[in-house]
C-alpha cells in the first residue's frame, strides 16, 4: 500500500517547515517531486538534497498568491510530466492580530496568503487532473480553522484557515465526478523554523500540558503518514474529510 511510483506529487511552500516535512515523507514512498516556494535558493537546496538521494524532482519558483505565477507553475508542471496526481496546498503565513487592533494590510495580508491562494493552486492544478479524469488534492488547513484559542489573537489566520476547511468540502462535492478528491488537514502546534522558538518556551510548555492531550507538540514527520493517506490511490473512497492533527487539542 501507499505506493508513489510515477505519481507526481505538487507541493507548495516546500523549501521550509511542514511542505520540506512532507516532502520528505511523499519522496521515501517513491513520488516525483514538485516542489515550489518562492524562495527559490532554498528550494534548490532542497531539490538538491533530494536528488542525492535518488528522489526525481523538480524546482518551480512560485508565489502562490499571484494567480500569473501559479498559472506558469501548473504550465511548467504540465509540460514536464504531463500531469498531475496529488497537489498539496501547504504554503502560508500570516499576521497575527486581534479583531479590535488588525490593520487593512495584516487581514488582506493573511487572506491572500493562506486562503486566496488554495484557490489559485487548486482551480489551476486541478483542470491538468481533470485531463487525466484522477486526482488527489490535500489541503493544509490548521485546527484554529475549526476552533478559536485564547494563547494569541490572530483572527485573520481562523477565518482563512476556517475558509480553507468548507472550501474543501465545496471541492470535494464539485469535483468528484472528475475522480477528484479533496481533503483537508488541520495540523496542531508542529515545530517549524517559524515556531521553534515560541514552542520552547516555558510557558507555552505548560499551555500545551494543559490544552493538549498527548502534552507536546507534532514532532518532525508527524503529519506525513496523514497526508501520505491522503495523497493515495488506496484513499479513492475519501474525500471531502477534515482531518485533525493536533495531539487531541480539538478533541477537548
């Protein structure tokens, strides 16, 4: 089960975090790799690690809230190899704030980032797998798309990530008859670069003992057997399905 072998595995947001995670996790059940970022240098860091472990990959700069820059990613992409079968929506960021204080800038900011862009990828990834009537779409959503949380105010980030969870399911309903599917993930507090350093503090130790059951965070590869389901032939049956992965923190 779980075999890649000549599957094309897209990926955004790849040259940091959970996209380089999965990547890593699609690459060992034997994918060809796109990965895509827009950091470009450290992308091809990355393709080049990968290649010296035998892994077919390719590089793509790409910004994903440009829809021009995503449209001449899923180009390339189809001229390469002709099709597509998983797409993992992973990139994102955002600007924390609350309701009362969030700026014009940091709301569109974040929207664009993590919610916009799942649309761009989506309606252009998509349309190469519905030439080839097979497709499996993975969204990266988060569980504050599914809860609020009184650690930080960062209400942009819920309504994206929350938009990103019915727009999965909206997908899911559209596509199926393309032999599409659409799932989501909702990762909990996973260590990245950009969270290392909250993460192990003390106080957010102690937050996460009280409001996570397994009392830790998602550790390196922890989300990829999740997604590596997901992504599969043996998942054809599921779709339109939210999946938490959170150490039990939406589950309380």
């Amino acid at each position: 089960m779980f075999n890649y072998n000549n599957r094309v595995v897209v990926i955004t947001g790849a040259s940091s975090g959970l996209g380089m995670q999965m990547a890593r996790g699609f690459a060992k059940q034997g994918a060809t790799l796109v990965i895509m970022a827009r950091r470009i240098n450290k992308l091809e860091e990355f393709a080049k690690e990968l290649k010296n472990d035998g892994v077919e990959v390719y590089p793509i700069q790409c910004d994903v809230t440009n829809p021009e820059s995503v449209n001449e990613a899923a180009r390339l992409t189809k001229e390469k190899y002709g099709r597509v079968d998983v797409l993992v929506n992973c990139a994102g960021s955002a600007k924390n704030n609350g309701v009362l204080d969030m700026t014009d800038e940091e709301w569109d900011f974040t929207i664009s980032t993590d919610m916009n862009s799942v649309f761009y990828m989506t309606r252009a990834f998509a349309n190469i797998m519905k030439e080839n009537n097979y497709g499996r779409i993975i969204n990266i959503a988060s569980m504050y798309g599914l809860v609020g949380n009184t650690a930080l105010d960062t209400v942009a980030y819920h309504t994206s990530k929350g938009g990103v969870v019915n727009f999965t399911r909206a997908v899911a309903a559209e596509l199926a008859k393309y032999n599409i599917t659409c799932n989501a993930i909702c990762p909990g507090y996973f260590d990245t670069e950009l969270t290392h350093d909250t993460l192990e503090t003390d106080s957010f130790k102690q937050y996460m003992k009280a409001t996570v059951p397994l009392g830790r965070y998602g550790k390196n590869g922890e989300l990829n057997a999740g997604a590596i389901f997901l992504g599969s032939e043996e998942a054809s049956y599921v779709t339109g399905v939210v999946l938490p992965i959170d150490g039990g923190y939406t589950a309380v």
